[in-house]
C-alpha cells in the first residue's frame, strides 16, 4: 500500500496546499533574483570598499558549503564571508594561505551591510538584525599583493548562473500548479454529494 491509502484525500489535500506554497514562495524567490541578476545586475556604486586588518589568517570551512571566513580588526563581532557563487570565482587560495593576523586587506560589501553593521550610521532592518546579524558576504577580496575576489567576475557568474535558477523557478511553479490541480481533483471526487429533494 502506498502513503495514500494511509491519509484521507482532506489531509492529502491541505499537504498539498502547504507543499505547493512552498514551492511557489522558492520559484518567485528565485526568478526575482534571476531577473535582478540578468537585467539589472549590480554596480560598484551598490557596494562600499572597506579597508581593514586582519584579526588572524582567513579560514576555509568546507562541509556541506564551502566558504572562507575573514575577521577584521575594525569590525570585531563581524564575519565577512566568500560563499556560494562567489566562492566558486575566487581564484589564488594558496595565496590566502600566507594572510596573517596584522595584513592589510580590503573587502567589498553590500551598502546597506556596512551602513547597519559597520559604521551604524543607519538602524538596522529587522531582518538584518534576525538573520545572520554576525555575517556580512563579501564580493570583492584584495590584499596589497593580490586581488582573490574580483567583483566583476562575481557579477559575471551570478548572470550565469541566473539563466538556471530562472529555469528552475518556472518548474517549482508549474510543477505546485499541475500537483495541487492533481490534488484537488482527488479531493472533490471523495466528497459526498448531497442532494436535497424539494418536496
């Protein structure tokens, strides 16, 4: 017997319902961004370059994601993270490697970041103070020597990547569509008819 036989098609449906939300929630999520990324791409403009030292050398963390983890003296409490796509451009790691505790570097973050975290010349959002306060995702990563990050070749791939997410944002649409279609029609078929006779 399958999973169906053990739940009522009402149950079935209402998980359905949740399933299918989901799924939307994700798609439109993802072609937002997808669209953002493709015809909208971000400038330097939409960035601030802050210059700082580093508390000790940068960490690379690699388990399920993998990502490098900077510490600078001038923003003690802060994490300034290369993940995701950006990792996956970042280029002369073994040039990380011999970063330590007194270099100078330079990182290249999100305005609203640095404006609610760094300099705190602006109130931070309730989502900035909720999710990942500690984090700040760096898109450009420079020593005097080196240039690890480059934010040109961070905007090239995210359009790159977009094209995918675009396309896998229209399935969790089409697919929460024809599902939650599939399952209603189940669901009307098990409720009873009523038919009251006029007399």
């Amino acid at each position: 017997m399958g999973w169906r036989e053990n739940i009522s098609p009402k149950r079935a449906w209402r998980g359905a319902v949740a399933a299918s939300s989901f799924f939307v929630v994700l798609g439109t999520y993802l072609a937002i961004l997808s669209i953002h990324n493709i015809f909208f791409p971000w400038t330097k403009r939409d960035f601030i370059e802050f210059v700082g030292t580093l508390e000790e050398s940068p960490k690379f963390e690699k388990g399920k994601n993998h990502s490098l983890k900077i510490k600078l003296q001038e923003a003690k409490g802060f994490e300034f993270t290369i993940d995701g796509d950006n990792y996956t451009v970042m280029k002369n790691s073994g040039g990380i490697g011999s970063l330590d505790h007194g270099n100078k570097v330079s990182v290249l973050v999100d305005k609203s970041q640095y404006y609610a975290k760094i300099s705190k010349s602006i109130s931070p959002t309730f989502l900035q103070q909720t999710i990942n306060w500690k984090w700040i995702r760096v898109y450009e990563f420079k020593s005097d020597e080196h240039t690890y990050l480059d934010l040109i070749e961070v905007l090239e791939e995210l359009k790159r990547v977009a094209k995918f997410y675009l396309i896998f944002g229209f399935v969790c649409w089409i697919g929460a569509y024809f599902y939650l279609r599939y399952e209603y029609q189940i669901y009307m078929k098990s409720k009873p008819f009523n038919i009251t006779n006029s007399q």
